[in-house]
C-alpha cells in the first residue's frame, strides 16, 4: 500500500480520472461516515470516489467533542445496543486502528447527593466498564475502571471544584481524539488503498436513467468546470445536508435528518486546575469539561437549528449557558474574558417524535432511496465505522458482482503501523534532528508514523523546523505538510482543521495568518494578491464569527456570521 499524498497535483489528476471511467461506487461528502464509507469500499476492492464540496470534515466532523465514547447517558436510555457498539469501536480505535490518534482521558463526575446517586450513577459507571469489556476490545491500552472518590479525594484530583458542590465523586474513562485530524488521515488512507478524492467538488446534480441513478455532476469550486462523473452505486454521505442532497433528484427519501447545534468553549489549562476532566449534570443532558492539551474544552448546547449549515453560529445566550453550568461548580468561575475560542457544530439526527433534539435518536439508518442512490444519516462519530460498512453493504445489493466482506476492522489508518515503536524512540529522534523531544512527542501525537514525512520536510529546509511566532504549539513545518499532503486549499483550512489555531489563541489564528498564508503559498502557486485575498478573508470570517457571538440569539447571531464570504476565489 502506497502512502497517499493529497497536494494539489493529486487533487487535478483524482478529478480527471473521476470522470473517465464508470465507478463502482462513489461517494458524497467527505466528513467522517463518507471518508469512512470511501476506506471500506476501497478495500473491498470497489473503484470508488469521494468528492466533498468544501474541505475535509468542514462541517459536523470538524466540529465535536472531540470524544470516542459509549455515551454513558445513552445507558439512562436503555439503548444498550448503541452504548455496547460504540463502546467496541472505542477499543477498536484504541488498540489496532488509530492507537496514535486515540488516547484515553479520565473524567470526574461529582456527586452532589448522599447514598441514592452514589448507588445509581455507580451502577450506571459500573455496567459502561462491564459492557466495554465484553465487547471485546473496550479496555483499549489497559483502560482503567472506574473508581470511587471520597469529597477529600476528589478535592485533590480537581482542586477546581468548589467543596460544596460536591459530597464524592466517581471517576472514569473515556478516549478522545482531534476529529478534524482523524478525518483527514481517514481520507488520506482510503486514497492510498485507491479510492480517488477531490475536496472542493460540489454535487450540484445527479445522472438518470429512467428512475435510475447513474452518476453525478460535479463542479470545480476552485477552477471552475463540471465533471460528470458516472457511477454504478452513489452514496449520500452528507449528514445534515442530507435532505439537501436527496432534493437535487426530486425527492427528500424516506426519512427526515434534523439538525441539533452544540457549542463548545476553549478556555487555557491554568483557568480550570484540575488533573482531570469532568462531567457535569444539566437540565437537558449533560456537560463536558475535557482535557485539551493546554486547554480545556468546555460543551455542549442541545438545541434545534435551522438556519445556516455551513457556519452555525454561537450566540451570546450559548456562551452565558455554558459559563453559567460550569461556574455552578468552579471554586474560581471563569469569564467571558477567559474564553479562548469558540465553535459551533450541528448533529445530525434522525428526526422521531419529540420535539427535544436531546431526545432524538442517535441510531443510523441506511436505505436504497432510489435505484443507484444509497443514503446513510444519522448516528454519532464513534460508530463511523459501523456507519461505513453498512452503507457499502446497502450499495452492494445494487452491484451485478460478488463482493468481498468488509475488512476495516483489521486497516489501521496511516500512521498508525510503527506508531509505538516510534513513540518508544522519541528521545533518538530528537538528538538526530535536533528537535526537542517535546516537539517530537507533539508531532507522534499528531501523524504517528507519518512524522518522518514532516521531518523529512525540516531535514530539507531546517528553518521549517520552528515554531510559528503566534502560536508556538506547531512548526512551521506542520503548515506545509498540511497543504502538500494532506489536501489544505486555504487558509482557513489549515488554521481551522489541519491545526486548531483558529480556537487555541485569543487572536483567533489572526496573528499567524501571514505567516501561515507565506508557508503555504510556494506549494500551492498562490501570488502575492492571492496571499492577500487569503488572510483579508481569515480575518473577516473571524469578526463575522465574533460578532455573531455578541448578538443575544440564533437569528442574530446566523445573520452576523453570514457578514463573511464563504470561500477564497483562486486567480
């Protein structure tokens, strides 16, 4: 299997062969269901595609928790079924397919009630560890079990929380991963076991035949043009855009997605002194304090959207909903002074009968809508996988052909192969190049064994071997790989997903959008007025979004937010 480089050479020659030759399947939307339907179809031997109209992950995928978990609260629901999936897939992430993207992280739940909720939330905790070990694979890396904390023990793990809010506490474990970045290495595995991918291609219609659907336009954004690209089996792979894309054949399908918007705050690591993360009880579901290398992320809403999908937009009342739960167990409250960045992203359920979003099924569905089209929607970022397979399974049923099973539970995603050994040789690396081994740490943690490929950049050019001037977590080098490997056509791409800048500093990534734009230029043959058109356009859509943070509702604040363009024409 050859590594799978995604520059933008790549990305003219994957849009070219997208249209000379008849697809067994290809697929629409490149968040993580559709890159993962791409792997699972590409390494059952299927010639697949996947086009995406904006960049990876740009929209749901980019934007979560950023947890692979069983979802505890889905146990007070009774779905057993989902929690027990989920929690195989977690082991699976873990242990075999993305060891050096997955990792664990303990969280504090604080009891506030004597005797009752120590026996029910610990029967609760108790069978989430029972059921992720029977799965099979759920102690991922010796995961720990739970435990239970006196008041005094908890106070010492998480100094943060104020005394009376609490009478004891448990603790658990859960793993968590940058979605955005899992996604991108997700598309870059399926394109080196053959699947062809382009990002800034637009579905703007479908081939027919009769009641048959055998293909699909798709426009250039970037140069503009319209491919035909015709395919045996499509799949709708669009989440919350699902019903949008049903709509380009006349037809919404046979169910309805709905979508929920969460927002989330990133605070710095000294405002919250805690060694561990938390879970909080809500009104409404509950509330997550996560451990974010030198942050924490702080989320999520629960409330219906209907308004823009590409950009959701946080209001002001978000903000105030979540500084106002967390600061109801923080012995030091945090202010709005204190919030580093701010996301929003939207879920996409499967609409049931109750008018609450939190109370919509996270379950998926996949159907044959049409001859040709299969639509999957629904579920949630851990059970991707599962998602994939029974998507490609559906489309199968449409192929005049046998078909192997699907085998993704045995392809680890690139960088996984030699992770460890790599991990277990970080203090070598970094006397041979010269880097601190910090640095190298960082780098594993973020590309695993794809790291000599960064370092292969530096060895070339050591000044690619710095930190950025305004946001030191990341090398200089980190940029240009984003933009030669792994498919970066803007700015915002990079500062957004590739790296998390746009949310790590106060500025909002404004500081080093000039030097990033710089990096980038070279490898993506943008002039001066491009670089120019690039960073006008970053810091735009960063005032849009804090202007729409300042509007005191979803109408206001969407309208804000829509004050800034969507994407960078190229010259």
């Amino acid at each position: 299997m050859r590594t799978a480089t995604l520059g933008p050479a790549e990305r003219a020659e994957a849009l070219a062969a997208l249209a000379e030759h008849e697809l067994d399947v290809l697929v629409v939307g490149a968040g993580v269901v559709g890159a993962g339907t791409a792997l699972d179809a590409a390494t059952r031997g299927l010639s697949t595609g996947l086009v995406e109209a904006r960049d990876w992950a740009s929209g749901t995928s980019s934007r979560s928790s950023k947890l692979i978990h069983g979802g505890l609260r889905y146990l007070e629901m009774l779905d057993f079924a989902l929690v027990r999936e989920a929690l195989k897939e977690r082991g699976l992430l873990l242990e075999r397919l993305a060891p050096h993207l997955v990792r664990p992280v303990p969280f504090l739940y604080p009891l506030r009630h004597r005797g009752w909720e120590r026996l029910y939330a610990g029967s609760g905790v108790a069978l989430y560890d029972a059921m992720s070990v029977s799965s099979g694979r759920g102690r991922g890396r010796g995961l720990p079990l739970h435990r239970h904390l006196s008041r005094t023990h908890a106070l010492r793990v998480a100094p943060c929380l104020r005394k009376d809010a609490l009478v004891g506490a448990l603790q658990y474990y859960d793993a968590q991963m940058d979605d955005a970045r899992f996604v991108t290495t997700l598309v870059r595995t399926a394109a080196s076991y053959g699947a062809l991918v382009a990002s800034r291609a637009r579905v703007v219609g479908f081939l027919r035949e009769g009641e048959r659907v055998v293909g699909a336009r798709v426009q250039d954004v970037e140069a503009g043009g319209e491919y035909e690209i015709r395919a045996k089996q499509i799949v709708n792979a669009t989440g919350v855009w699902t019903d949008d894309t049903q709509a380009l054949i006349g037809e919404r399908g046979q169910f309805h997605v709905r979508a929920s918007k969460g927002i989330h705050l990133v605070v710095p690591k000294d405002r919250i002194h805690s060694s561990t993360g938390l879970i909080l009880r809500t009104e409404k579901s509950v509330l997550f304090v996560i451990p974010w290398g030198r942050h924490w992320i702080i989320g999520t809403t629960d409330t219906d959207w209907d308004l823009d999908k590409a950009h959701p937009a946080a209001s002001s009342a978000d903000i105030d909903y979540l500084l106002e739960h967390v600061n109801s167990v923080l012995a030091v409250p945090l202010s709005r002074d204190d919030v580093q960045g701010v996301y929003a992203g939207l879920r996409p359920l499967l609409a049931g009968e109750s008018e609450a979003t939190s109370k919509l099924t996270r379950e998926h569905t996949v159907a044959h809508t049409a001859p040709g089209l299969v639509v999957v929607a629904g579920g949630k970022y851990t059970t991707y996988r599962v998602m994939a397979k029974d998507a490609v399974d559906e489309a199968v049923h449409g192929l005049d052909q046998r078909v192997a099973s699907c085998v993704t539970e045995d392809v680890p995603l690139l960088g996984a192969e030699g992770c460890r050994a790599l991990w277990n040789s970080r203090a070598r690396i970094a006397e041979s190049t010269g880097i601190h081994v910090a640095r190298v740490e960082h780098l594993l943690d973020r590309f695993g064994s794809m790291t000599e490929e960064v370092l292969e950049l530096i060895a070339k050019d050591p000044g690619l071997g710095e930190p950025l001037a305004a946001a030191d977590d990341y090398l200089r080098a980190e940029i240009v790989y984003a933009a030669s490997h792994e498919g970066a056509r803007h700015l915002d791409d990079v500062l957004t997903r590739r790296t998390r800048i746009s949310i790590e500093t106060f500025d909002r990534g404004t500081r080093s959008a000039r030097e990033c734009a710089e990096l980038m230029a070279p490898v993506l043959g943008w002039d001066k007025d491009q670089i120019e058109k690039e960073i006008a356009h970053y810091e735009k859509r960063v005032e849009a979004e804090r202007e729409s943070q300042r509007q005191p509702d979803d109408l206001t604040a969407d309208a804000a937010r829509l004050g800034a363009p969507d994407i960078v024409p190229l010259q």
